[in-house]
C-alpha cells in the first residue's frame, strides 16, 4: 500500500490524493481482481471428514512455567488424532529432535499404538533437513528417516509459512487452547516430571469433553479407533543421542555448548554420553557415573562437588572458591550446617586441617543419605566434636534409630542428640555393678603410729 502511494505521488504528482484514498481503493481492487481471475476473492475454508485411526497432527508450542522459582520458557509437545481429537501432550526444555522422538514414543504409548495413515508435520528441523522448491518434497533427517522406519510413520509435510498451518489447523487449536486451560496461571513446580504427570492426569480427564458441537466425547470416539491403531513395535527405539567427549583437565565435558562435571579420575579419558530432551546420563564403559538435568542456556555449567573431593584433599585452599562450592549451595546440598561446623572446624584445627576435615564428612554422603549426615553435623557441633570421626558416629546413630526418630519428630531433619563415647556406649551393655564403692576408712588407723620427729 505505501509503495503504490508513493509512486502515485512521485511518477504522476497525485499530491491531492492522500494515503487513506489509495489504501481504500487498493483493498476493493484487489477483490475484483481475483474474481475476474476465477480465484476465490477470500481465503475459503473447506470442512474435512477424518477415517479412525487414519489421520493425526503434530506440533510444537512455547510455553512458560515457574520451575523452582525462575520463569522458564519450555516447549509443549502435542499428538492429536484428527478422528477423535485425542491429544497427548508433554513438556520438554528443549524444542529439538530428542524432544520430537520422546513426544511421540510417549504419545504412542498412551494411545496403543500408531495412526494408520498420514501423520500431518511442519518442517520441523528435527525431521526436516532441507525443503526442496516450492513442492512437498523434502530432505528428510537421517534419524527421522529411521525413527519413521521403525514405528511404519507415514508423513505428510504442510506448506511453509501460515498456509502450512491452516493444513494442521486441529493441532495449532489443541495447542493454544491446552494452554489457556491448563496452563493459566503460570504452574510452580519443583521439576518437569512433576508437570508431565499432571500433564497426563488433564488429557485423561479431556476424555470427557466434546469438542464444539460433536454429540459424543472424545473419549467415545478414540474408543471407537483405539482397536484399528497399527500396533507397536516389539522392540524399543533409542530416542536419546550419543556422544563421546573427552574429560578435560577440570574434570568436565562438554555437551551442546554446555559443560558438566564428572569424577576427577577420568580426567583424559573418553566417555559416552546418553542425551535426551530433559536430561543426560554419563558412563564409563557400561557404568553410569553422573546424571543431570539438562541446562537450558549456552555456555553454562552444572558442577557436582562430589567430583572433586579426592582433588580438594591433595588441594583444601582450592575449596573456598571453588564453582561447584558455590553451586552445592545454591542447590541446598551444602547447607548452613556444613558452613557451620566448617567454622568451628577451622578455629579448632586450622584452615588446612578443618578443610580436610570437612572433605572427609563430605565422603561420607556417598554412602549415607544426606539429611542424616546433616544431622550428624548438627549434634557434633552441639558437642563440640569437631572431628569427621564423631560426625560419622552420630550420623550412623540417627541412620540405625530412624524409626524411633521419625516417630518422635517426623518433621524434623535436626534431631537433639548428643556426642556418646565408645567405651560408654559398650558399658551400657553390661548388668550393673552392685559392689559397694571403695573406702580407705580401715587405713586411717596408720596415721596414729606415724613416728614423730626428732625422737629416737
């Protein structure tokens, strides 16, 4: 509009005519163009008719959500049989092909099988490598290609741009109005598996729901093509990706851009890494040496300081600064009672001493469970025991009385105890002493005949 304007100003000096004019007139000329055309002067929408089980829709939506007190934008995943209009939805961190593999495992799992007929898609990088022209032809994604292989999926690509997504109108509205009613307001949740379950608690209750003016609930249609559902296949498809980084000198790899920790003895060897959507697993050979939930942004990293306590005891000036300390608090596994004993621990034996000290307790997590060595912590420094030694005893104390502790006080990660030493708790075995105490009362009778100075 502003260029037709514009030229009708500078090559034909219609300085009279103002911009309102000409949009007005362009919009009422464009549709008798079209018609004397024989094109439909607007863009008409033609009702579809679906076969059970022949047809389905899948695709990708943002959504926000409150994960552990940050705003996170993660991605939600929809499978929708335009038969029933049966979705199956899940939230992932991440938009990409380990996510697009995990949807639809996950949504053919739940449904019981696999549409018969064309599976609609956008062009999605995750299947997608290359669009070829302006046909519906594509350069699949080698992986996609298998994963399609495997499950017999048979894809139909939608056009590029809006006109694509008026192809798979069915799954575009399952999408927006699944996050009206479900995800307003924004949901608080400690973890995305938290999420996924209530996730899938909503799609059994929209079983009962009728979509627009259908006299029967989607529940009674996928019924209807649940049983004609091609059936899965025996075997399972691995949807993670693997990779083999080298442990580099800080006892870290890097995956994706970012970096994770791992123990400091496999410090230049290779590992394997199992990557899917939300979380990664490591392994050494066939053992599986760390997991963590994968980080959103670029260039971060996820430090575990239990990877580096055979290094911070060679090293304990290194442990005041170090990234995984800080990280270790931030996450709570180092608490405000670990700071604390470590104070005390310093004062009582030095900086040197007190760390190593430390490092030892900190060993201790490896085979107990962390709350109680908390606890542990918490009665040694009532007492005073600023040795690893007693933070072990009594962590090992409230670990074998745990019943008797949850009975007394089930809310409390701090139970009162006190510091018992070894002798006196063998003693506490023992049938008591009934003897009468000791007396030198019969040796007084000594003191009478002591000689006197100065006489023979």
């Amino acid at each position: 509009m502003k260029r037709i304007f514009d030229r009708l100003v500078d090559e034909q000096s219609m300085v009279d005519v103002s911009y309102q004019v000409v949009r007005a007139y362009v919009a009422a000329r464009r549709v008798e163009i079209r018609a004397q055309a024989g094109r439909a002067p607007v863009n008409v929408f033609v009702p579809q008719s679906h076969q059970p089980a022949a047809e389905a829709e899948v695709d990708f939506g943002e959504v926000v959500v409150r994960l552990r007190g940050q705003h996170v934008t993660c991605f939600l995943f929809s499978f929708r049989l335009s038969f029933s209009g049966k979705a199956v939805h899940r939230v992932f961190l991440s938009g990409g092909q380990e996510a697009f593999f995990e949807g639809h495992v996950h949504a053919f799992t739940v449904l019981g099988g696999v549409p018969t007929g064309k599976v609609r898609y956008d062009n999605l990088k995750a299947a997608v490598a290359q669009v070829l022209g302006f046909s519906r032809q594509r350069m699949e994604n080698e992986r996609w290609t298998a994963f399609r292989s495997h499950f017999g999926l048979e894809a139909f690509y939608c056009q590029p741009g809006i006109r694509g997504a008026h192809e798979k109108g069915g799954v575009e509205g399952d999408i927006g109005w699944f996050r009206r009613n479900h995800l307003v307001p924004v949901p608080e949740i400690d973890s995305l598996d938290e999420l996924n379950a209530l996730i899938d608690q909503w799609d059994r209750d929209n079983d009962d729901r009728r979509i627009g003016t259908r006299p029967r609930t989607i529940g009674e249609y996928f019924a209807v093509e649940k049983p004609l559902l091609t059936p899965l296949p025996d075997e399972p498809f691995e949807t993670g990706r693997w990779f083999s980084p080298r442990v580099d000198r800080y006892a870290q790899i890097s995956v994706r851009t970012n970096r994770y920790s791992v123990p400091v003895k496999l410090i230049g060897r290779q590992v394997r890494v199992l990557l899917h959507a939300s979380y990664l697993i490591v392994y050494d050979g066939q053992t599986e040496i760390a997991r963590y939930e994968r980080l959103l942004a670029k260039a971060g990293a996820r430090l575990e300081l239990d990877h580096y306590l055979e290094a911070l005891a060679l090293k304990p000036g290194a442990l005041p600064g170090s990234t995984a300390l800080e990280q270790a608090r931030a996450s709570g596994k180092f608490t405000p009672v670990h700071d604390a004993w470590w104070a005390a621990a310093n004062k009582a034996h030095g900086d040197a001493a007190g760390t190593r000290a430390l490092i030892e307790v900190l060993l201790l997590h490896r085979h107990l469970r962390h709350e109680h060595v908390v606890a542990g912590l918490a009665a040694a420094l009532r007492a005073g025991a600023l040795t690893a030694d007693a933070v072990a005893l009594e962590t090992r104390k409230i670990a074998d009385n745990e019943d008797v502790i949850d009975e007394q006080a089930p809310e409390s990660t701090s139970p009162q105890a006190t510091v018992t030493s070894l002798t006196q708790r063998r003693l506490a075995h023992l049938p008591s002493d009934t003897r009468p105490l000791p007396s030198v009362t019969a040796y007084d009778q000594l003191l009478r005949h002591r000689p006197v100075k100065g006489r023979s």
